[in-house]
C-alpha cells in the first residue's frame, strides 16, 4: 500500500513539476522548436538506442552467469521489460520484476537477483560519476570552461553512488545500531540489512578483476554510444551545438533519471532537461524545451515498443522435462535441390517425428518443386525469414547471407525447443547464435567441412560454375575470409555434440576442427527381402521414363549436374564399355544445369547420342524404378565425402562401380562392387564390362551389397541421432539444475 501512495506523491510532484515548467515557456513555442528537421538523425538515435540496449544486457549477462545459463535474449528481454515496468510504475517495479523472473525463469534466489541489479545499475551511476567527476576537474584547472551546475551535478552523482555503496558495505551495521533501532521502524531496518547481506553475499561471489574489467569496458562503450547519441538529438531538430559539448553535458541528464519522479519521468525529464540544455549548453529556454520534448518523445517511444515487445520474450517458468526432451529443431542451409544432404534431413525430420518427437525444420531457402517434390510437404520447411520473390537475382545468396546475419532478431522463435540440430553452414552457424541468445543446447551435423572455407581439389579445379549463387557467396567469403573462417570454427567447436557422415568424411572433419565427432554416416531404405531383383528383370527387356525408351541392361548413374561429380569420366568409360556390350546404355536423371550442356556437347562429340540418357526430373518412385531395374550403379565423383546414391543403388540390390578413393571406400566393401584406380577410365571401364559380362556374378555381387546396405539402414541413423541429442539435452537441463542449486 506504501507503494502505491508513493507513487501518487510521485505522480503529483511530476505534474507540479511539469505546471512550473510550462510557466517558463509557452506549448506553441514547445512545438515550434520540437519539430524534426532530419529524420534520418531520429532514425540513427533509434538504432543506437536500440545498441546500447543490446550492450547493457550484454553486461548484466555477464553477471548473471556464473550464477545460471541465462541467453542473451531473454537477458535483453528482461532488462528491456524491466525498464518498461520502471517507466511506467516508477516504484522499482521493474527491478522487482527482473528479479522475480530470475527466480521463476532460473530459480536465482533473490539476494543474489537483487546483488546482479544494484551492482548493474552501480555501473552505469559510477559511469556517469566520474565523467562528472573528471569534467569538474578539468574546469577547476582552467582547461575548459565549466557550465553552470557542473561542480552540482558531480557531486550529487557522486552522493548517489555513495549511497549505494554505502548501503552495501555499512547497511547491516547501521541496521543493528543503537540509533537506528531507536530512530527507524523495525521494518525498514530490518529489510535494510536483510538487503545488505543479500548484496555483499551475492557480489562477494561475482566480482573479479577480469569481471570489473569487462563491466567497466562495456559501461564506458554504452555510455559513450549514448552521449553520442544526444549529440542527434540537436541535429534533429535543427540547432548548431559543439558534438563535445553536448556529449559532456549529457551525464548530466541522467541523474535525472535517479531522482523520484511521476509515471514516464513525465515533468522531471522537462526541468532536468531545460536546466541542463538551457544551463549547461546555452540554449533559449524555448530552444532547449523543444529539443527535450522531442528527445522524451523518442525515449518514450523506444522504451515503450522495446519493452511491449521484450514481454513476449521473457518466458515463463523453465519445465525441468529431464526424462524426455521433446521439441527439436532441425536447421539446414537451403532445399533448393535434390541432393544428398537435404535426404538426410528429411529423413532426420521424418523418422524423428515418427518416434513422437515434436520436430520443426528451418532453412534459409525452399524451392519445393526442385528439393524432393514427392517428400518436402511432409516436412513441411519453414524459413527463417520472409522469402524474397522468385524473380530477385541471387535470390539464394541473399537469403543465405540475411539468415546468416539478422539471426538475433529472430532467435526468439526457438525460445522453448529443447535441443536444436544444425546441419552444415550455415545451420551450424545459427544453431551457434540460437544457443548463446536463447540457452538452448544444439548438436552440429557436418557432411564435410565448410566448402567455401576448406574447398576440394575438385572445387579448385571445376569452380562453382553451375551455380551462381554459389559463386557470389564464394566472393564474398573471399572478401572477408577471416571472419568467416572464424564462425565457421567457433560454431562448430563450440557445439555440444558433433555428428559426421561417416568416418572418412569424419577423420578430416575431426582434423580440421580439431575436436571429437560421432561417426553418423547417411542411410537407405533396406526392404526385409526380395532385393536384387531376379537377374532377368534387369538384363532383359525395357521401361519408359519422361518419355525416353530405357533398354535392359542398364547402367545408372545418380546426381547433381555440377562439374565436381566428373559425369564425363563415366561417359568415356561407356564409351570403352558399348564396344563390348554395344546396346548399353548410361542413365542420367535430374533436372538440368549450366553443366549439362557440356555434357550434352561430350556425348555428341563422342557419337554416343543413343547410348546416354538425360530423363530430366523424376518423381522419387520412378528413382526407385530406376534403381530397382538397374545392373550396374556407377559413381564417378573423385572427392565425394560420402555418397548417397552409393548405398540407395545397394539397397536394391545393385552391384556399384566407383573411384577407390574418398567416401566409396567406406560405402563399397569388398565384393560389392568394383572401386577403379583413381581416375583411370580403363579400369572404371572394366568393371563395368565383367559386371555386365557375367549375369551370376552380376547377382551375386548385388546379394552382397544388398547385405551390406543394412549397415547404412536410415534406422540405425536416427538412432544415433536421437541417442545424441536426448544426451545434449538432458545434460543441458541437469546443468541448469545444477546451477540453480548451487546458487540456492
């Protein structure tokens, strides 16, 4: 009830406040000189606002730490929250508020809440302390003029952080003193020193000298960003004032935030702010009340919209789920075509889902008639952003660049997942933003290391030709390749756990980013039994796919038109294999690229128009046909980290032909195929002729590799994923436990 009683009196000083105001200028005046003349100033004042917002909770995080893993969203949300409370109920309602939701949210008791507050708030008064301090000094030695009420403001600055420290360091003796017992209510003294003790145990356990360090680093950053930022306030508005003069007479504004005022500082902020413009910089009392209208106006504005919106951000008491974590999300770097590594999200998401978790699947980019039409509704993609219209050019690059960059403007979307799995860059990179705003643990699926950081030999050779997207967001790796490189190792070192595809692809990862991985290699669908097909069904008669008359037995070859899966060493390897079984012939679907002209153009060139099939896109049963109804599955690609189509073509029964290098080592064991010497057409060649030579070897070949393809089973997959992340989970959420008993 005292409260409330204060804040009336509050109230009532501002409006008295505000009436003695007006008698000193008239509102037609006000508003003459409170008008914008630069709005660009108003919208750059908005945005360091809005920056030194984003530092001062950067910096009450750094005292919330030690004591539970509070994200910087919600750190932010909370500071930005509290400071809506405190605006419009200033009866430290905000304060209050911050530490109650600490206790909710993290279970930090409320000494320790309130020692992070006062000690945060401590900061910004000693800031503004000894700037007035070391400015009084300065016009005391005539090296600058001092303006009136400078030597006042110092001290009553320093009187207010003698006073908080004071409290702190003297509260409880003064509490139990004889005078005081005498002279204050039993309760104000006793909460006196219960708040004491409270502040001197909470910071005992948080100061530091690297602590206070980076406190005073980050308080001097924010207050210097501010008084920059007033110095905009009389470029708004029109008026010639010193960029110096008006950054140092801004602390002196600030105390007037310490003094008791009415709802919306409404009063106290007008006389502070013409005593302090009229005073300290010069300016005509209708001057000076213009410009402070139009500068509470815009504090207002921001302190209010900030803190509307930072209450949807807070969050609700923490739901300790130690058994079962249930929500994940899956980030991936674009489903824009039908490769590899968006199969293995897909059925990540899918097989997930299908064991009761609740799974959502983010990514920069879809382009669902080119990613796996026949499955992407079921994952139902979401993206991060907005999509830009199919017609803005380099409409993949910008997006990927945008997602990569604004993410701490939408990191409060994953506010309640319990894990979040970021598949290659620049997922990893978002899961790594995602975890540090918003607490939430993530596990990092990498195919192979960052390309556009570590490029192949292949990718030096061929470029990023087929792809323009790709060759604009290599440009601009290469303008800031530094930085790059360094998101890239921190986002995946950092990681709570590390998934690879494979382990050779997994050897090269672990070296490269030094630092353990789980071997999780992709899968395949493996039926029970009747794979491969009898040896009839695939060296005899014939199918039609996109209108192409497809001869048994066929030669199968699965993947993108890009340069670095070297399509032309398996059509010269035809070439050797049609002289022996002349009506072979080499099946290529997938949709079109910049590359398949040149290979169109080799065929021609090579007189082998009827012996290799471009089909163009397929649905994904008429893949399985394909696969199904093939005799040989070729793989031409030199570096491949692992290989999909590899084991797909096994699961079916098909014997496999490729290079004995790179990811096929692992994906073709003996006896299930043929691995050719490296590069060399000749053997590629053979052993696609002695598989096509012999119908029972051919049979027998695939029976083995369809054993073998149970190895890569998508089950066994999801097992290792759902294994991983319920582990990162559950340790994150015992930590959290463990911090909030620790701090209890």
């Amino acid at each position: 009830m005292n409260r409330w009683v204060r804040l009336g009196l509050q109230t009532a000083f501002g409006l008295a406040l505000l009436y003695l105001w007006l008698r000193t200028v008239s509102l037609p005046e006000i508003a003459a000189h409170a008008r914008v003349h630069s709005w660009w100033a108003v919208a750059v004042m908005i945005v360091l606002f809005l920056l030194t917002s984003v530092i001062r909770a950067r910096r009450w995080l750094l005292l919330l730490r030690p004591l539970a893993p509070v994200g910087m969203v919600r750190a932010f949300a909370m500071n930005a929250a509290a400071g809506l409370l405190n605006y419009v109920l200033p009866i430290r309602s905000g304060d209050a508020a911050r530490a109650w939701w600490l206790w909710r949210r993290h279970r930090i008791p409320a000494g320790s809440a309130l020692a992070t507050i006062v000690i945060d708030k401590a900061c910004d008064l000693a800031a503004v302390a000894v700037v007035l301090a070391a400015l009084t000094v300065f016009a005391l030695t005539g090296a600058m003029s001092a303006p009136r009420g400078l030597v006042g403001a110092a001290a009553l600055a320093i009187a207010l952080l003698a006073a908080v420290l004071g409290t702190a360091l003297v509260g409880p003796r003064l509490a139990r003193s004889a005078p005081a017992r005498r002279l204050l209510p039993g309760r104000f003294a006793s909460a006196l020193a219960g708040q004491a003790f409270a502040f001197r145990a909470g910071a005992r356990g948080l100061w530091t000298p690297q602590l206070a360090a980076r406190l005073a680093g980050l308080t001097a950053l924010a207050l210097v960003i501010d008084a920059f930022n007033f110095t905009l306030l009389f470029v708004a508005v029109g008026i010639d004032v010193p960029a110096l003069k008006a950054m140092a007479a801004y602390p002196a504004l600030l105390l007037s935030f310490a003094v008791p005022a009415g709802p919306g500082y409404v009063g106290n902020l007008e006389v502070a702010g013409s005593l302090v413009l009229g005073g300290g910089l010069g300016l005509a009392p209708a001057v000076a009340a213009g410009a402070i209208v139009l500068y509470h106006a815009i504090t207002a504005a921001n302190a209010l919209a900030l803190g509307a919106l930072s209450f949807f951000l807070v969050g609700g008491r923490r739901k300790a789920r130690v058994g079962a974590p249930r929500r994940i999300a899956v980030f991936h770097c674009g489903f824009t075509y039908a490769g590899g590594g968006e199969r293995l999200v897909i059925e990540e998401v899918l097989g997930l889902r299908r064991r009761g978790y609740e799974v959502e699947c983010y990514a920069p980019t879809v382009d669902a008639s080119r990613c796996y039409p026949d499955l992407i509704g079921e994952v139902r993609v979401r993206t991060f952003l907005p999509q830009l219209p199919r017609w803005f050019p380099y409409r993949e690059a910008v997006q990927m660049a945008a997602t990569s960059l604004l993410m701490p403007l939408y990191a409060w979307r994953f506010r309640g997942v319990d894990a979040i799995v970021g598949c290659n860059q620049p997922s990893a990179w978002i899961a790594w933003w995602a975890a540090r705003l918003m607490d939430v643990p993530y596990v990092v699926y990498l195919n192979q290391p960052n390309r556009l950081v570590y490029p192949r030999n292949i990718d030096r050779q061929t470029g990023w030709v087929s792809n323009a997207d790709y060759r604009l967001l290599a440009a601009i790796v290469l303008r800031a390749t530094r930085f790059v490189a360094w998101a890239d190792r921190r986002s995946v070192q950092e990681a709570d756990q590390l998934l690879v595809n494979g382990n050779y692809i997994g050897d090269i990862i672990r070296t490269t980013y030094r630092r353990d991985a789980v071997d999780c290699p992709a899968g395949c669908h493996v039926a029970p039994s009747g794979f491969p097909l009898p040896v009839e069904a695939r060296f005899s008669g014939g199918l039609t796919i996109n209108g192409y008359p497809i001869r048994r037995p066929y030669v199968l070859l699965t993947n993108r038109h890009y340069p670095q899966k070297r399509f032309d060493l398996a059509i010269r390897a035809m070439a050797e294999v049609r002289k022996r079984h002349p009506r072979a012939q080499l099946v290529i679907p997938g949709p079109a690229t910049s590359h398949t002209a040149s290979l169109r153009s080799l065929v021609k060139e090579l007189g082998m128009e009827d012996a290799i099939l471009f089909l163009g896109p397929i649905s994904e049963q008429e893949l399985q046909t394909l696969y199904e109804g093939a005799a040989v599955y070729v793989y031409p690609a030199p570096e491949e980290d692992f290989g999909m189509g590899v084991i797909e073509s096994m699961a079916k029964g098909v014997p496999v032909v490729a290079w004995n290098q790179a990811g096929p080592t692992v994906t073709v064991a003996p006896d299930t195929g043929h691995l050719a010497e490296p590069l060399d057409v000749g053997d590629y060649a053979g052993g696609i002729i002695r598989l096509l030579d012999s119908r029972e070897q051919n049979q027998a070949t695939g029976e083995r590799a369809f054993q073998w393809a149970r190895k890569f089973d998508w089950e066994r997959h999801v097992d290792t994923i759902e294994r991983e992340v319920l582990a990162v989970a559950r340790s994150h959420v015992q930590l959290q436990l463990e911090a909030a008993t620790a701090s209890a």
